[in-house]
C-alpha cells in the first residue's frame, strides 16, 4: 500500500523549507517553522434553548473537517447569556498529519475564493508566540456543506499552531503557503 503525500506538505519539504533556512539563516532544520496543528472551532450559544442548532454544527464541522468534532461545554455559569456550568456550547477540531494539511489545501484554494466580498485576511491576528487565529463568518463556503441542510448559519475560529519562536517567521511561512493576506 503506498501512502500518498499530501500536496502541500510535499510542497513544504521540497520548496518551502529551502526558502525559510535561507532567507531567515537558520542553521538546522529544526528552528525552521512547521504547522504543528489546525484547531477548528464552533460556538453555538443558542445550542442551550435549541439543541439542534449543536447537533447541525456538530454535522456540518465533520464534513468540513473529516473528523468527528468534540462537543465542548460551558466552564461557567453566566445568568445573562443563559448559560449554566456544564451545558453544551459548541464544537472543535483538532487536525494533524495529513489530515491538517488536506484541510489547508482546501481552505486555501477553494474555501477562501468562495468569500463574498473578500479583501484579504488580517495579519494582526498573531498571539505573540507565532500562533495565527482567523475567523470566518459563515460555514457555507466549504463545498462539503449543502446549504439546504443547514438549520442556521454559524461562524467558526480556525488556530493555526506554529512550531516558531516569533511572529515574524510564521507570518513568513504562512505567506509561502499561499494565504491571501492584505496588503
């Protein structure tokens, strides 16, 4: 059985990580920046008067994802929003391997294009040790998603975690990958 390489990890072992030793100087291979992870995650506040909103979330984020998401449950109870400790909030992801790079490939070359409207994402959304977060309005523009089957329109976060020591070189290795930042 031969295992196929996914196309953008190929492309990073080939050409990227050349490009990053020699524009950054690094002198192993090892304080190049990887993609550690992709963490995918969906709130649904209003999964605690309707749990079928949870359950439509739930769906719609293993067709994106490919992957069976965990239901994640309130850590506090917060009287103005309805919520109490314990309730079912939302949804999340966590993808590595071949499955995180999958996922790349198709956020960036059809997802994305399929934004209404779109100028670019932000490059502020750094945490300060390389992590990059974005959100996304509606979970419509995965192809994988049927719009007739949704109940109700719901946004998602997705964390990219960088194996880098700065903001800099993983704003570099995003950039190699082919992300539509803003001028």
């Amino acid at each position: 059985m031969t295992v196929i390489k996914p196309r953008l990890k190929e492309k990073y072992d080939s050409e990227i990580l050349k490009q990053l030793m020699e524009e950054r100087q690094f002198s192993n291979v090892m304080e190049a920046p990887r993609l550690k992870k992709i963490t995918i995650n969906m709130g649904v506040g209003s999964a605690t008067q309707n749990a079928k909103e949870l359950e439509g979330a739930v769906k719609d984020l293993a067709k994106i994802s490919g992957q069976k998401p965990v239901i994640t449950k309130a850590k506090k109870s917060i009287a103005s929003f309805k919520v109490r400790e314990g309730n079912s909030i939302g949804c999340k992801v966590t993808l590595r391997g071949a499955r995180m790079y999958e996922f790349l490939d198709r956020l960036l070359n059809v997802a994305i294009p399929r934004i209404k409207d779109f100028r670019g994402i932000s490059r502020k959304s750094f945490d300060g040790r390389g992590n990059y977060t974005f959100g996304l309005r509606e979970q419509t523009i995965f192809p994988e998603v049927n719009v007739d089957d949704i109940t109700s329109v719901k946004g998602m976060n997705i964390t990219f975690t960088i194996n880098s020591k700065s903001d800099g070189d993983s704003l570099l290795l995003l950039e190699k990958f082919g992300f539509p930042f803003k001028k």
